[in-house]
C-alpha cells in the first residue's frame, strides 16, 4: 500500500466548494459580527466573505451600533461588491432606511396611524424625515388643531404658525406611497377623523367643555377640546355687539364653552350661553319711551349704534334721526365717541334689539348732545329774551362774525371733533380752513367724517 496522498482533481474541489456568495448592490445581506471597534464593523458573511461597515454608514436612527456584539446577527444593506481591501462595502444607515420604507408601505396598505417628527415647515406644508424617508404633510391634510387659520390667508402668518410645528411630534396616516422617489404623503387629518368619531360619542348637545382657542377670525374663534375642534360664531360669543372677536380670546388660551349643534362635521358652541341670557331684565329695565343717555359706537350707512351699558346697545335708524332727509351717513351730525340723549321706541328681547329714535320735539340736534356748547347756550335763552332791540342787534352781528369766523359749531363739527383741533392748537375755523386734507387727518382724534365737514 502506497504512503503517498491521493491528489484530487481541481474539477473536484470546485464541485465539493461550498457557493462563492457574490452580494449585489442594493440589496440586503445577513450576518454575523466579527468585531465592533469605534465606527467599523466587520461581518462574517456565510463564511465565504467579509462585509465592512464604516463612517456614517454605520449610523442609523435606533444607534444599532451600540447594542451589537460579536457574534450578533446583523442584516445591512450591500453598497459595493468590493473594495481596496477587498471587503465588501455595507451600510446600516441604508439597512435602515430599506426596512423604515417597507414599515411605511405597510402602514399605508393597512391603514394605521402613527406618531412622526416634524423637522422643518414651509408655506405648503410640513417636512419630516424617518431614517432617511422623507415625507410630506400638506396644510390642507392637518387636522383642526394644527391648521393655521389666518384671516385674508396671510402667507407670512400661516408659515408662523407652521414653523411653531417643527420637533413636535404628530400623528398621522400615511395616505400616499412613491416607490420611485421613497417619498411619503402623510395626513393629520386622516388619522385626527378615525379619532372624532370616537371622541363625538361622548359629546351631548347642552353639555359644557374645557377648550384651547385654535384660531380667532372674522366670524368667529374656533376651539379645540377631547381631540375635537368646534366654532363660537361671532353670534354666539357675547349677548350685546361684538366688534371682534380678538377681544374675547388669543390662540391658546384655555375657554370654557357650551355645546349647542352637532351636526355632521361640524361642532357649535356658544360663550355667551354660559351666562343667563340679560334681556329678560334689559326688557324690564328699558321700556318704549324712556329716555337714555349713551355713547355713540359705530355709524353706519343705515343708523347710529349706541351703547346703553355694559353690552347693551341700541340703534338709532336713519329713519329715526333729527333730519329724514338726510341719507349720507358724513352728514348724520353724529360721530363715534359723542354721548347723546335718545328714546327708546322698542325693545325686541327675542332678537335682542332696541329701536332708539331723536325724532321728538325736545330730542333736536341742539339737545341731544350731552354738554354741548349748544345745550349750555339753551340755558340762557331766558336772559336772551330780556335784551334791548339794540343789544341783540349788536349781539347778532358778533354772532354771525365768529360763526363765520371762529365758530366751528357753524359746520356741525362734534365735541370730540372740537376738541381735537383744540388739542392741536387750532382755535379758529379760518384757520383750520387753510390745513390741507393730509394735515387734517394728521390731528389725533379727528375722523374723515369732520375732515370733510372742515373742506366742505
């Protein structure tokens, strides 16, 4: 018997060889660790090759890294068949990033929710970014807490209140999917829907809720509350006039609010309902032909609003000023601010209203004006009446030549309106006659209104 070794055929040796593993680029690999030294990774793969993972490739968003061992299983992802070295070039980031996509697939075909972090904003929308993935929140897709109601749709404030969004967390639904461009549509209002309809089962029409204003506009403030979002119309946020709405409340302040309508999306609440409604007793207080003094809040095209007390106001329509023949509100003789004297013709609890009138004898434009110059000259009518033939005559002529000269009561100007020019120096009519129209609306306290009276 031969000592000699029996030589095997190369042929041999490759049929008995265990498969050359040749890892293409893109994609994912299974192994084992090596070692673990700082940011480089060695991996056995299979026992025919060894994969390198290095730099930032080995950082992912769940810091992997730092839990591994030699030993553990590791599944990365292949960005080079081979290198200088002859290693095969791997990534975790990537890794990563090729299983995040596939969640987010996932979740799309199974309709789940789920928490995403906001990391930048702009007029469009929001921006977050998963491990790479990036995806896109429209403004149009965010839910009623989060969506920037402005009024006019001011570019600039909606991206203010866009960017308070950035590094919060929010939760939404994935609503579109491009496997081209690993991009990701989201929506807050998808996932915020699936909630109201649980959160409505508990809302009863009637019943009081704790709120955070969400947005104060026009016509009203709207009020988050339970993961809900409901409106106080303007109507409903107070029982007398309401100027603006921002005079009741600033976004994110804490209100108290009751139920009043549901009715499909949308949720009515109302301010003023959580106090008792004032005109039964405004009805017993206020009766037809009571006289009352106010102050004049805003003049219109068809009357004069005037405010009784508190949020009471009452309105004189232009049927119901001192002169029916006058239709232009500049010519109504009264301006915001003054305080007058009227009657009250009616008092309409349901509607909440109170007709006022200036049309009786004694309620003339001479009279209504509380401490009007005016007022103060009826007072000495008796004293007027004893004067000689000659003293009123000499009378009159000064009269009629400060009323021509200096007397701004000769063009109807206002207390207030007087007052102003006073304010600013200006004593006599002829010379406020010579101030152009821009330096009269530069005097504080002079509306347009007495500015057309003055270059009339």
């Amino acid at each position: 018997m031969s000592n000699e070794k029996k030589l095997i055929p190369m042929e041999e040796l490759i049929v008995d060889s265990p498969q050359i593993f040749l890892p293409k680029p893109g994609s994912i690999v299974e192994g084992n660790v090596i070692t673990v030294h700082n940011n480089r990774i060695l991996v056995d793969l299979g026992g025919v090759s060894t994969g390198v993972i290095a730099g930032k490739e080995a950082v992912d968003s769940t810091d992997t890294i730092k839990t591994l061992s030699e030993g553990d299983e590791v599944s990365a992802f292949v960005l080079e068949p081979e290198n200088d070295e002859g290693l095969i070039v791997l990534s975790l980031r990537r890794a990563s990033q090729h299983k995040t996509w596939k969640r987010f697939v996932d979740i799309h075909d199974n309709k789940e929710s789920i928490h995403v972090k906001v990391t930048d904003a702009n007029k469009g929308g929001l921006l977050v970014e998963v491990d790479g993935v990036k995806g896109f929140l429209p403004v149009s897709q965010l839910a009623p807490k989060h969506y920037p109601r402005v009024n006019g749709a001011d570019s600039a404030k909606i991206l203010g209140r866009l960017n308070k969004l950035v590094t919060k967390e929010i939760l939404v639904r994935v609503i579109n999917v491009d496997n081209d461009t690993k991009k990701l549509i989201l929506s807050e209002k998808a996932a915020y829907n699936e909630q109201r309809k649980e959160a409505l089962k508990s809302v009863e029409i009637g019943s009081v809720v704790t709120g955070e204003i969400s947005g104060v506009v026009n016509f009203g403030i709207f009020v988050t509350f339970d993961g809900l979002e409901g409106l106080v119309h303007i109507s409903e946020i107070a029982w007398g006039h309401v100027d603006s709405p921002s005079n009741y409340g600033a976004l994110g302040d804490k209100i108290d609010v009751k139920v009043i309508g549901i009715e499909g999306d949308k949720i009515s609440l109302s301010l003023k309902k959580m106090i008792e409604n004032p005109w039964e007793e405004i009805a017993k207080a206020y009766t037809p032909g009571m006289e009352i003094k106010g102050r004049i809040t805003r003049v219109t095209e068809y009357g004069a609003f005037i405010n009784i007390s508190d949020d009471i106001n009452g309105l004189i329509h232009i049927s119901e000023l001192n002169d029916p023949r006058v239709k232009d509100s500049d010519k109504y003789n009264l301006e915001v601010g003054e305080k007058i004297i009227a009657k009250i013709l009616h008092v309409d609890k349901d509607n909440h209203r109170i007709g006022l009138t200036l049309l009786d004898a004694h309620l003339n434009p001479a009279t209504t004006k509380v401490g009007s110059k005016t007022e103060r000259k009826a007072k000495t009518d008796d004293k007027s009446a004893e004067k000689t033939p000659k003293e009123e005559t000499n009378n009159k002529v000064v009269e009629e030549k400060s009323d021509s000269e200096t007397s701004f009561d000769s063009i109807k100007l206002s207390k207030t309106a007087q007052k102003a020019l006073e304010k600013a120096g200006y004593t006599s009519l002829s010379d406020v006659k010579k101030l152009s129209e821009e330096e009269l609306k530069g005097i504080s306290g002079l509306t347009d209104a007495s500015v057309k009276k003055i270059l009339a």
